[in-house]
C-alpha cells in the first residue's frame, strides 16, 4: 500500500466561500440586497454587446485582452501595457498570492478583511497573519507593527468590506511608505469607483515599486456574472502575472461585455449618482431607527444592531418582508447586516420594513 494522496499544506485549513443568499422559501422574487450587486443591471450596451459577441464563441478569444486594456487606459488615462484582466479581480488576487508568497512566508490582511484574502494565502501554502482593526476601520501601524522580513503580501481593500470605511489617500502614503521592497501592497479596489476623490492608489503605484491595485466590473458595471477585473502596477509585476494566468482566461464574451460597459460613461455616471443619493438616505433612515452605521464609501452599508439576536431577528423580518441581505458573523459581527445600496424603491422597502420591526419589539 502506497500513502493516501494529499493535497499541499493548509488548503485543507480552507473553509468554503460562503457567498450572500440567493433564495427565500416562498417567495418567487427577492428583492436581493446581499452580494452589493449593481441594481440596475447592466448596461444596455454592454448586454448588447454581451448578445452580439455570443454568435462568435466558436472562435478562441483574445489572448492579450488589447482592445479591453485600451478602453481601461482610455477611461482611466493608465498605460494600456501595464494592465492585467483577469476572470474577476478574484482570479488576480489568486495569482498575486501564488506568484509572490508560498510555504515559509506570510501574507498580512486585517480584522474584518475580506473573507478570500485567508483563502488565497493558504491556497498558495503561506500563512495568513491578521492584523486588528479599530472602529472597524483599517489601522495603519497595527499592519506596520505585523510586517516582518517574511511578509510578501499585504491586502488592503479600500474601500473595505464589509465595513464600507475606507483610508484617506495620506493614510495609504504612509503605509506605502513603511511597506518593504520585498512585499507587495495589494490596494483591492472592489468599491474604489463609489469613493469620491479615490483614486484606486494609481498615484502611489507611480511612487512605489511594490504597490498593485485591483478593480472588478463586478460591482459598478453590474457584472458580477460576467466575471471580470483587472490590475495595475509597474511593469515588472504584470509581465508575472501574465506569465502564470491561462492564455484563453476571458472569454470572447466577457471580453466584448466589459469592454462596452467600460465605455458606457452615461451608465456609470448614473450609478454612481443613485448611489451616492441613496446611500445618505439609507444611512440617515438607519440612523433615525437607532441602527448605528458608520459613514460608507462602497455601494452598501453595515447596519449594527444591538446584539446578535436583535440582528438575527431584524434578518428575519426582512426575510419576511422579501428582502435578503448579508449576515456579516463571519467577518467578525454577529451583531450586524450588510445591506447593499439600491434604488430610491428599495431603500424605502428597506426602511419601511425595518422601522416595523423595531416598532413591533
Ligand atoms: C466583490 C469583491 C471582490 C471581487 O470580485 P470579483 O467579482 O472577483 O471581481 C474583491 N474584493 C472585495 C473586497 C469584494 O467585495
């Protein structure tokens, strides 16, 4: 008999993503407020572009995306040569763990950091190292405290999930700063675009060899279902994305459908503009129920209630109202739901149903 078969160190330490919820049962058409989803859709645009592109899928795609990395160029003024896309920015904050750390070394996020950044340490056999947070918020020298000559990555979503605070760009400098050579600092700019005067960390990129931003069509573009991101950074660190990713790693359609909904400027403005109006609505109608909630800067917002129970229970009044949003006890609060941004409608179903549950406990 030969040793049973295992898979390497610490991918067994993985816990499944566990994504927002879907479904209630009984009822036919949630209003889903659980995955920060855009709730507009799409643009029409992109969809159309999205139809269009489906009557060529016999075809291989692109392998050097260059007409999509031009319209990210165009649109943000980057050079179109130092732009990675990757299936979901997920795919580029994999590559980045498995290309730059492995067993010995470690990768350092915070508290209430993104649940994958656990999962892409240990998939690339290094050891996750967690540094807190306070007011939920990322704390700069509590990351700098935690960097040691073994450290080769830190994650840092700006805005963050699920907290929706975010660091000014003098915070991010001087953690840029402190942050050595031989590490990279991984800016994930999931929610950059819903942060007024942010931008992304492409000036601390042009300062800094070792800094990468990420950013997703998921969110803003409204698709998440489509599965697109990409990445900036100098030249040095692309060139070894590139050379770990699959060739063929975007698909003819996802690749026509990111690139009209990135040039679909009037779309974007409008998203950004209800989110922005809604956002302050939601957070003052929040407040004015006495759910606490911090100031956001992403497309949702993290509603506190007084302990696990009252949350559980307030979840389950929304159930019943036909609203889903996302329990957060995961990320280390139990005591609160993440509930995404929506239109003027789904906010006022939002606080309607959340004021009669607080009138009716
Ligand atoms: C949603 C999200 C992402 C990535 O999503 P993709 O769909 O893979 O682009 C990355 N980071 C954070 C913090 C997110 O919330």
């Amino acid at each position: 008999m030969t040793a049973p078969i295992h898979p390497q160190p610490g991918i067994m330490e993985i816990a499944l993503y566990q994504g927002g919820a879907s479904r209630i049962d009984g009822q036919s058409n949630p209003l889903k407020l659980s995955s920060n989803e855009n709730p507009f859709g799409c643009s029409k645009k992109a969809s159309d572009a999205i139809s269009d592109a489906a009557l060529n899928v016999h075809r291989y795609p692109s392998t050097d995306h260059a007409s999509l990395r031009e319209a990210i160029a165009e649109v943000h003024t980057l050079d179109p040569e130092r732009i990675i896309c990757g299936v979901g920015s997920d795919e580029l904050l994999t590559l980045l763990a498995m290309a730059y750390a492995g067993p010995g070394d470690e990768v350092l996020y915070t508290e209430h950091g993104f649940s994958m950044y656990r999962i892409f340490a240990l998939s690339a056999g290094a050891t996750p190292v967690v540094a807190p947070e306070h007011n939920r918020t990322v704390d700069v020298d509590e990351i700098i405290a935690r960097i040691t000559p073994a450290t080769r990555l830190i994650y840092i979503a700006n805005p963050a999930n699920p907290t929706g605070t975010a660091l000014g760009n003098d915070a991010l400098a001087r953690l840029a700063d402190a942050v050595p050579g031989s590490c990279l600092l991984v800016l994930d700019g999931a929610y950059a675009e819903f942060f007024d005067g942010y931008d992304g960390g492409v000036s601390l990129i042009e300062a800094h060899p070792n800094v990468v931003m990420t950013r997703t069509f998921s969110k803003l573009y409204g698709l998440g279902g489509l599965r697109v991101g990409w990445a900036y950074a100098r030249q040095e660190v692309i060139d070894v994305l590139n050379r770990v990713r699959g060739p063929f790693n975007l698909s003819t359609v996802a690749l026509a459908g990111a690139e009209s909904a990135m040039r679909d400027r009037r779309f974007v403005e409008l998203c950004l503009k209800n989110n922005a109006e809604q956002r302050v609505r939601l957070v003052g109608g929040l407040n004015q129920l006495g759910i606490a909630c911090d100031p956001s800067h992403a497309n949702f917002v993290l509603a506190r209630f007084a302990d696990e129970e009252e949350a559980l229970a307030a979840d389950a009044h929304l159930k019943r109202s036909g609203i889903l949003v996302r329990l957060v006890k995961g990320y280390g609060f139990a005591d609160a739901l993440r509930i995404t941004v929506g239109t003027a409608d789904d906010v006022s179903r939002v606080l309607a149903a959340l004021s009669e549950f607080k009138g009716s406990t």
